[in-house]
C-alpha cells in the first residue's frame, strides 16, 4: 500500500504520478503537526503545491477514518514552512488511501491495491488534483516500476512487519562486496526515497527496533555467520560463500522473520532462561 501511495507523487517513462502532476514535488511522511485547537497529529504524508496542500492518509484498518479526517481539517498551516513546504492560509485537501472501500466521510477516496481507482473526488478544492487523479483512474499500479522500499515509519511499532522488511537488506551483507553497514545505514537502505522525508524522531524509533531484531536475529539464527563489529553488521571471518551455506541462512532468515519472538528477552523468557 504505502509503495502505490508514494509512486503517486513520481514520474516515469510511461506514467506521470497525479499528484506530481498537479505540482505536489515535496512530500513529508509521518511528521508532527499541530491543529488550530492544538492537537498533536501525525498524518502518514503531506505535501504542498502552488494552489494548495494536501493530507494522505493510508490505512488498512476496516473501521471508518471519518473522525481523523475531521482533525486533519483543523491542521495549522503554519508548520509546514517547518518542514520545507509551500505556507497556506487554507485547509488542506484530505485524501485516504485504501486497499478497498471503507466508509471515510466527504474525502476524496484513493483505491490503491492494483489498478487505481478514485472515488469522491469532487470532494477535493484543488480542481487541478481531481482533474490529474480523474486521469489517472484505471493505471495499473502493479505495472509501474517497484520502489525498493521495504520499512516505513510506522513500522516501529509492529515487530513482524520490521523483520519482513529487514529480510532482503540482511542477505545483502552477505554480498562478497559488501563490507557491512551501519544500523542507520540499514534504516536508510528500507526507508529508501522515503529516508529524506522521515523525521529524526521517527527514523530513531526504527533504529532501535530494528537494532532489537538484528540482536536477536545474531544471537539466535546466525551467529555463525553474521556479527555486530566496529560499528558494522557484517560477515563473520568464518563464513565462507556456497549454495548449501546460502540456503541455511535463507531458510534461518525465514524462521526468524516469521517467529512472534520479537527481542532476546520474550526469547529468554519464553525459554524459561
């Protein structure tokens, strides 16, 4: 869902997202705002153009986002100059994006899952945008070329969601080029387009969970062949590139990424240790 959501604000040979379309350049994802009436929010991204701004919001949950949105109305234009975008003195226009329809009030309704559709978009002030999403109803998403993004910033908080996504960045270390990386640099790597627009304090948040599980998947699952050294994850002295080698660390990493242990303590103490 959030890889749809973000090819929204690209450009490609053969596609030219609506909202890059309609001037929405600059995005920011998960950042705080305040409401009018002082409300702490965290919409999963905005962004800004010339004739407006707007808020999008992406959730799987079946329940109605309704009374969300009617916060999101409320939000202060004033902090997006904090956040490198274009000042309004409007609301923003609010859009949900969605895997299947879902009751969410008068919003403009993004269906994101695999061929776009768009729903009440005569919902939305920016004429412009409506037109551009208008357009682009019916592009097949699952044609488009796939951002490489594999963590989100909301995936601090959801254990079994961090290690799928740490899955591809860990057998890259195993790269015989590879000389290891940094736990920000993992972080960057499953961010990707998305680790300029994520603030400190949510990048922080998946730096430490995700040190967590990198622990727990050493300690646990590879010892053998993975270490934490000089500030780097990396290959141990003893590991030693083959086929056999590489299918023992693929079918740990599947253990690992689909156990509900989540850190070395839940392991020790579900062990009794």
């Amino acid at each position: 869902m959030w890889r749809n959501g973000i090819q929204l604000f690209h450009k490609y040979k053969n596609f030219a997202g609506p909202f890059k379309s309609a001037g929405f350049d600059k995005y920011v994802v998960e950042q705080p705002f305040l409401t009018n009436a002082g409300e702490d929010i965290s919409p999963d991204i905005i962004s800004s153009g010339n004739d407006g701004w707007v808020i999008f919001e992406l959730t799987t949950s079946p329940n109605s986002k309704e009374h969300n949105f009617e916060k999101y109305r409320r939000a202060d234009p004033r902090y997006l100059n904090q956040h490198g975008l274009i000042v309004h003195d409007t609301e923003p226009d609010i859009l949900s994006g969605r895997l299947e329809s879902v009751p969410d009030g008068p919003v403009c309704k993004l269906i994101i899952k695999d061929v776009l559709q768009i729903e009440n978009s005569h919902c939305l002030k920016n004429t412009t945008l409506a037109n551009y999403l208008n357009k682009a109803e019916g592009t097949d998403l699952s044609k488009l070329p796939q951002i490489p993004i594999t963590l989100v910033p909301e995936m601090a908080s959801k254990s079994g969601e961090i290690k799928r996504g740490l899955v591809d960045i860990v057998m890259k270390l195993f790269d015989p080029s590879c000389e290891g990386m940094t736990l920000i640099q993992i972080v960057d790597e499953g961010l990707e387009r998305l680790a300029n627009v994520t603030s400190v304090t949510q990048k922080k948040s998946l730096m430490n969970k995700v040190e967590n599980q990198m622990n727990f998947l050493i300690d646990k699952h590879l010892k053998d062949y993975l270490e934490y050294n000089d500030g780097k994850y990396r290959k141990t002295e003893k590991f030693k590139k083959h086929h056999a080698t590489m299918e023992s660390i693929s079918l740990e990493l599947k253990k690992w990424s689909e156990s509900s242990q989540s850190t070395l303590d839940a392991y020790r103490s579900e062990k009794g240790e």
